[in-house]
C-alpha cells in the first residue's frame, strides 16, 4: 500500500508541478511572488526572508566568491559543497596526508586548519541606488564610462561605511541590463578553517560521467567554522587565538524530508545568467564562446588526466585545475546541445519580432532600440570574439601553465625589488610553487594548446613565436616549449631578473610573454569595438520587455548577489520516462560495484560500500519510502555560483545543499525550461549519516542539532 501511494504522488507531482522561474532579489520580493510561495506551502511570514536578526538570510553566505554556503550551528558551521571546498581540502593535501583521496576530520577545535585567502560573506542590507546615481548624472555619460563612474561612486561608499563599521564593504552592480542599479553591504569574515571533508570518491562520487547528469549519488558536501576576534566577535584575520563565531541566526536541520510536491526554496549567489541576451547574443554565446571553450579544454584535459593517473603527486596538484576546468567544459557542450534542440535563437527571434510589433504600436524607445543595427554589431565582433575565446582558453585563465603565468607577470604583475633610484639595479624573482604544478605536465599541455591553436584561428591572431617555433625548431611545439624551460630567466626560481638590463628583453621566456601580450592586445581591440554599443542596444532591449510585460513581476539576471529561487520537490520525464525524484543508497552501491569492475568514477573505498549497504539507517530514513534518500530533485532556479546553496522546506529548515543542475536543461543560463530545469541536491540527512558514520564526528552531530 505504501508503494502505491508513493506511485501516486509522484505521478500527481509529475504532471502538476511546474517550474517558478525566477531568481529574485530578497529586500524587494515582489508580492505577487510571496504570494504564489504560500500557495506552494511556504509558512513563514513575509518580513522573515530579509528582515530582522532572525531573518533566512542571515545565514547564508557568500563562500570565497565563487560559491555559496549556510551557517547550521551556534558555533558557526558552515556547510557548503565538496567541490567548493576542494581547493582548501587540496591546498592541505600532500603524498603523506592526502586529504583529498582519505578525506579530513577534525576532533577537536584545535585540529580544525585554516586557509589562507578563504573568507565567507554575510549580506547586511540591499538597496534600489539607481535614482542617486541618475541625479549625479549617470544617465548623461556614454556607455563606456558608466562602470568607471559607478566604481568611483562605490569606491566613495566604501570608504564612508568603513568609517562607521570598519568590518563592512559595499558593491554598486547593474541590475536589469543596466537599467538599474543595487548596492549591497556585506561583512565579510577571514578566519575560515576546514572542519570536515568526505574523500573525494564521495565528494566527487561518479565524476565527469555523472557530472550534469541525473540520477545522482555524490555526497557533495564539505564542512568549515567561522573564526572571530575572543574580544569583540568581530571578523579577524586568521589568529591561534581567534574562537568560533556565535551568530545570532543559523539554519535549524530538518530530518523530516520531503515528497512530490513538497515546498522547496533555494538562497545562494547565482554567479551570471543571460536570459534578456538577444538571438545574436545566443548565437554568439553558442559559436564563438562555447564552442571554442570546449574544444580547446578538451585538448588540455586529455593531457591533465593522463599524467595524474600516472602520479599520485602531479594529481593532488592538478585535481582542482582539472575539476575547474571539466566542470565549464561539459557546460557548454550540454548548452549547445540544448540550444538547438529546443531552437532557443529561433524562439528569442520570434519574441523580439513581438517587441517590434509593440514598439511600433506605442513607440517605447523607437529611435533607440535597433534590432538591425544590433545584428550587425554582433556580426562585425563575431570572428574576434571567437579568436579571443581561443587565445585565453589556450594561454590564460585559472588552469594557466606556469611558464604562460610567469611570462604575462614579467611584464605586469610582478613585485619589482631593488634600488627605485637606480633602474639597473631593479629586479624581479619567481618564488618556488612546484608544489602547485608538475613541469612534465605543464609542457605537454601548452605544447598541445598550443597547436591546437594555430588551427583554429586566423593567422593574424597569431602571436611572433610561431614564426620561431617554424622556423628554429621544424614546427615542434614540445621542442619550443623545451628551450624556453632551458632558456628562460623566468623558469629559475629565486634568480634575480633585472628588468631594466638588455638582457631582458633576450631573454626567450620574455619575448614569448610579450607577444602573448601584443597579440591579447590586437584580439581585445577588435572584440570590443563595438562592445558599447552592444551593451547599449542589449540595454534598450531589456527595458522594452520590462515595460510590455510590465503588469508581470520580472527577475533581473543572476550577477552573484543574494537570490532567492522556489518551486517543489518533483521528477521530471527523462528520455520519456518518469526521471524518479530521489535516489537510493542501493542505487549507489550498484555504481559502486561497476566501480570494482573497472568504472574509475565509481570507484570507492570498501568502507563506504559497507555503510550505504546497510538495511536500517535508522533516523536518517525517510518516513515516506523508507529508504535512505541521497539526492533529489526540485525545479529550483539555479546556476554556477547556487553551489553549495542550503535548500529549505516551507518552514525555513534545511533539507539540503544544491549542487548540480540537469544536462536536459543546460540552456538555462539564457533560457529557463520550466518543463526540464531542475535542480541537483544532496539530502542534508545522507551529509549527517556520513558524518556520524563514517567521519565518527558525534561532536558535530551534537552541534548540528538536527531535528
């Protein structure tokens, strides 16, 4: 009888749940919205999402800026994600304490490790500045100068704010396109340390082949404490003699789980949504930008891999590279193949052939909004656009080899040290970060990069050096590479580079970063021309939708400010078939067991085939199935940047972190399916069966409180 009651819920779930599009700001919810959330089954009362101490917002944070997380007890815990903590759980990591394959807990306060440039936000209060900023008169300058006077006007704020409360800051951000404009207060706390990690093959459980993918089993979570001064409890810089942080709101846990339909809430900081883009802008996105940026990772990411399972060593370096890396790489092919599957650039073309339609019935912005002058915009930058997402996928961005960052510093970027008086005497030195890359690798990577680059691009986007690859070395990249490694001041850690000697500008490794430089020069120049006036066309675009649809609550796009997205619990049809709404601890042991026989990102340590192979997991069973529920599904309005996002019933209580959206919806950076789009969560009761289980963290448990 259970059975069929679950049978039936979810199949009333699968066809009556609908997706609430939206990502909204907290302060200014509109009440139309708060009003469809209580229909939904949302129970608190307005005023308890943004105001007050004991408001939901007060404890969510911004984690490190780049992801998000949730304070969950007096003593400051911070849940986020696995894979948002992965660079502190690795940058603790060696051959002999390797944290990230054995994973880390600590017993004690004591045993709890700090990590150096890792901070968390809180968002103190937010605000509509778009009228003070018009009547300091930015609506009269040209596109081009409006950020540089917004910056200045922040940079005005900050300082004023710091003067009353020197543990805030202020940020102004375009909201709407630009047509409006935010500030936001946070206070940010420096003293973040690592509590709590799961070994990778959980916290990364079924890697890149379940990464986007549904069903899921990842027990994406890690756990870290806010630290503050012992005087006044106020941020700190990291200190032996800081104690953790007692807020005055944290989330309170819920063990009480969920069915079709239930109520689910998602606050976090979405990082970038582009859903007011124009068709050219998709078409854009999709050609010059994704396309390039998944071919050219590929290249790369089938060098990294083979080195790292060859070396236990080069793989804590580069797992969090590789990770970086992968995870925009299988991004984009999914969005690619959602934007032709669904004609998103025929969709958007038929909605702005409404927006003509309007416009000449009430000539809202007639002189202004130019749908052919913004094709060809996007059509005179399209081929540099596509040159520039090559040149900076191939020698730039965070999974940079060494010798491509050491000779963009060379020329900016570096500290320079010795005499100001006497230019001779002044000089540059790299410091020894071996422990941060693997010279085997870096080489053949870039080697590889960098072939593949001249393939794709035109010949003017070429840099001087493949003249010298040609002409010195018969056209073999690994050689070139080679001789700059051999060569080159710049690969001597600790050795003096004397900037203003003629040696310099001989040196091989120099020349080669700066006609990287000439060549980013030339690129960006043609990419950006009309950039302006793009943005200004994109902008009159926006504003029109906002004034036709203007009796409809609109959401700005995502810019990694506090949002609040809702919706249910529920399943979705997945190659014609009921997708299933949670997955089961049977369901991960049957991966692990394709783990044993060869499948690498099922592989497990057996211990954690023994706990999840267990009948009873006691109070972390679902009342409603039964069984012990690892992921689960909502249709929650996520991005890059909700990682790590708490997922709250109607109640406010936690059920969850966010971790992954669906390969059937990657389109919905710039276009949200509210059939497909669903949002990736692990069960908060499966965080706290691993910990009590396997971490033996009673003390955490203890803490945590879970209810």
């Amino acid at each position: 009888m259970k059975k069929l009651f679950i049978t039936l819920l979810a199949a009333c779930a699968l066809t009556s749940a609908k997706a609430d599009e939206g990502m909204w700001t907290l302060y200014n919810l509109p009440n139309a919205v708060y009003e469809t959330m209580k229909q939904e089954n949302y129970q608190l009362p307005y005023g308890a999402l943004y105001y007050g101490d004991d408001a939901v917002k007060n404890c969510v944070v911004n984690f490190g800026g780049y992801c998000s997380g949730v304070v969950v007890s007096p003593d400051g815990l911070v849940f986020t994600n696995h894979h948002c903590g992965f660079e502190a759980i690795r940058s603790h990591s060696t051959v002999e304490h390797d944290y990230m394959l054995n994973g880390f807990v600590a017993n004690s306060y004591e045993e709890e490790l700090p990590n150096e440039r890792l901070f968390v936000s809180f968002m103190i209060e937010q605000k509509d500045v778009t009228s003070y900023l018009d009547s300091l008169g930015l609506n009269n300058l040209a596109q081009g100068k409006r950020s540089h006077f917004v910056d200045s006007v922040e940079n005005a704020m900050s300082k004023e704010i710091r003067k009353q409360d020197s543990t805030l800051r202020v940020e102004i951000k375009p909201f709407y396109e630009g047509n409006q404009y935010y500030m936001t207060t946070y206070r940010d706390y420096k003293d973040v340390r690592l509590v709590f990690a799961l070994p990778k093959s959980m916290g990364k459980f079924g890697g890149e082949t379940d990464n986007w993918m549904w069903p899921r089993q990842t027990c994406d979570f890690s756990v870290f404490r806010i630290y503050v001064d012992p005087k006044t409890g106020a941020p700190a810089k990291y200190s032996k003699d800081n104690v953790p942080y007692h807020p005055k709101k944290w989330a309170p846990v819920s063990l009480q789980g969920y069915v079709p339909g239930s109520f689910s809430m998602t606050i976090g900081y979405p990082g970038s949504t582009n859903r007011y883009l124009s068709s050219y802008g998709i078409r854009e996105r999709r050609d010059a930008q994704n396309e390039p940026m998944y071919k050219t990772r590929e290249v790369k990411q089938n060098v990294m891999i083979r080195h790292m399972r060859a070396d236990e060593a080069v793989r804590i370096k580069y797992d969090s590279k590789y990770a970086q890396s992968s995870n925009y790489w299988k991004n984009s092919i999914g969005m690619n193949k959602c934007i032709d599957s669904i004609g998103l650039i025929q969709q958007k073309a038929q909605f702005e052939q409404k927006i003509r339609q309007w416009q000449d019935s009430t000539g809202f912005l007639k002189d202004k909004l130019d749908f052919d002058l913004l094709e060809r915009l996007y059509a005179k930058q399209f081929k540099a656009v596509r040159a520039l997402t090559y040149f900076t996928e191939t020698f730039g961005g965070r999974s940079a080899d060494e010798l491509t960052r050491r000779a963009y510093r060379a020329h900016n970027g570096s500290v320079v040290k010795g005499d100001k008086d006497k230019p001779k005497s002044q000089y540059i030195e790299f410091e020894d970060n071996s422990n941060e890359w693997d010279e085997a690798t870096d080489k053949e990577v870039q080697a590889a990069a960098m072939k593949f680059y001249r393939k794709q691009v035109e010949e003017k986007y070429l840099p001087d050096f493949y003249q010298v690859v040609d002409r010195d070395f018969g056209g073999d990249y690994q050689k070139y590479i080679d001789y700059l490694f051999k060569k080159s001041k710049l690969m001597k850690n600790g050795k003096k580079i004397y900037i203003n000697k003629k040696s310099f500008q001989k040196d091989p490794g120099v020349a080669f970063g700066e006609s990287l430089q000439n060549v980013l020069y030339t690129i960006i120049g043609e990419a950006t021309e009309v950039y302006d006036s793009i943005a200004v066309q994109e902008r009159y675009l926006c504003a029109a939708k906002l004034r036709m649809e203007e009796d409809m609550p609109n959401y700005s796009d995502a810019n990694f400010t506090m949002r609040l997205s809702y919706g249910q619990v529920g399943e979705y049809l997945l190659a014609g078939k009921p997708s299933g709404y949670y997955t089961t601890a049977e369901s991960i042991v049957e991966k692990m067991e394709q783990g044993e026989k060869g499948v690498i990102d099922y592989e497990a340590e057996p211990i954690m085939k023994e706990l999840l192979s267990k009948k009873d997991f006691g109070k972390y069973t679902d009342k409603t199935t039964g069984k012990m529920h690892l992921c689960f599904l909502s249709n929650n309005d996520i991005t890059g940047g909700n990682s790590g996002s708490p997922m709250f019933n109607g109640k406010g209580e936690l059920i969850g972190l966010a971790f992954d959206g669906n390969w059937d919806s990657l389109s919905s950076d710039i276009f949200f399916d509210k059939q497909l789009a669903r949002c990736i969560g692990v069960d908060i009761r499966y965080v706290l069966y691993m910990m009590e289980t396997w971490g033996k963290a009673d003390r955490l448990i203890k803490e945590i409180n879970a209810k």
